[in-house]
C-alpha cells in the first residue's frame, strides 16, 4: 500500500512494491535468570522494485531468513580451559617420569 500514489488510493496500481530483502530473528538468553530470554527482536532490511521492473523482467527476488540464538560462552571456555591445563599437566608429569625412569634405568653389562 505504500507504492500507491495517495491521489491514487486506495484503488490505484502499486508503483513501486517493497518487500523484506533479509530477515533476522534473534533471541538472547538472559544470564541472570535460569531458562529465560531476553524479548525477541526481528530485523528487517527491505528492498523496492519498480512495477514496471517486475513486469519487463521474470527474475525473482532472493530473500533470506536466518535465526540467531545468542548465549554467552563464557562458562564453557572457563571448563574447557580449566581441563585443558590439567591435561597439559598430566602430560607433563608422564614425560617427566617416564625421562626419570629411562635415565635411572641400570644399564645392563654383556661380558
């Protein structure tokens, strides 16, 4: 209705059509509160063609949808890094045993 000429409304032909070109839904989990989130917004960017565009061409128009959920990860690189120390640390000790083992190993005489 917004492509209507106002001397025109609302009985006239739409000289120019607007429709979403890409829309984006985002949700974000509210930290503070367990299993909660935040009001959803949704994000529309638009595009205008000429109806004389759309009626001299059969192209049709691409439009994308995407949702996005967004939490913070900051909890999960905490753990991860916490595990990868400890790891890194146990590995160490193996080297450094199994180097105290091989040097302190008597050697063997063959007479």
């Amino acid at each position: 209705m917004s492509g209507i000429r106002q001397n025109e409304y609302p009985a006239g032909a739409a000289v120019v059509v607007r429709y979403p070109k890409k829309m984006t839904f985002e949700i974000q989990l509210d930290q503070q509160n367990e299993e909660m989130i935040y009001l959803p917004y949704l994000r529309i960017n638009y595009r205008e063609r000429t109806s004389t565009y759309i009626k001299n061409t059969d192209a049709g128009a691409d439009i994308e949808f995407g949702t996005y959920y967004i939490s913070s990860t900051e909890k999960f690189w905490t753990t991860a890094m916490a595990i990868w120390y400890s790891l890194l640390a146990l590995l160490v000790l193996i080297v450094v045993s199994k180097m105290q083992m091989h040097l302190t190993k008597p050697v063997l005489s063959q007479d």
